[in-house]
C-alpha cells in the first residue's frame, strides 16, 4: 500500500491503512484544512473587497471628509489632554503637561 501523504509503501498496520502513520495522517489533515480555510477567506474577501471604498466619491469630498476626521481626532485629543484624568493619559501627554508646568 501507498501513503496518501508520503506515498511511500507501507505494510496498512496503521490506523485504515490509508497513512503509514501519525505524522503523515496529521499533516494530511492539516493541509486539506489550510486549502479549505485559505479558499474561505479568499471568497470573504473577494466578497468585501469594495465595501469601504471610496473611489466613487469626488476628490472634494474626500478631502473634506478628511479634514472632518482630522478636526474630530484633534478635538477628542485636545479635550483628552485637557480634562483627561492622569491616569488615561498617554504618556507623551503626561510630559508635555510635565513640561508646560
């Protein structure tokens, strides 16, 4: 008999008899569960690939949207570094508060 992995010839004693023994049953096994696994998040992906694009949209309005996020980002950062507590502080917001005192 032939090893499906190996295929090298082997008296069947083990497991079927499909395998000559456990290293090549489990690394059989593994490969087909990569190819399966692989080919699903191949398909996830392929299905999700325009989901957050923004090709449609005009340059004007992208560059505005970025600038809305940039603004909120810094309103968030500064209100943070304001009346943040100490403790949630980043650590580059506690030296500049360090410094600035």
């Amino acid at each position: 008999m032939k090893c499906e992995n190996c295929n090298k010839e082997h008296d069947g004693s083990y497991g079927s008899g499909r395998f000559c023994n456990t290293i090549c049953s489990h690394s059989f096994s593994a490969k087909m569960n990569n190819s399966q696994r692989k080919n699903n998040i191949s398909k996830s992906l392929k299905r999700n690939k325009n989901r957050y694009s923004f090709k449609h949209l005009s340059n004007e309005v992208r560059k505005s949207m970025t600038i809305k996020a940039h603004e909120t980002l810094k309103r968030k950062r500064e209100l943070l570094y304001n009346k943040g507590l100490w403790n949630e502080l980043p650590l580059s917001y506690k030296r500049r508060k360090i410094l600035e005192e």
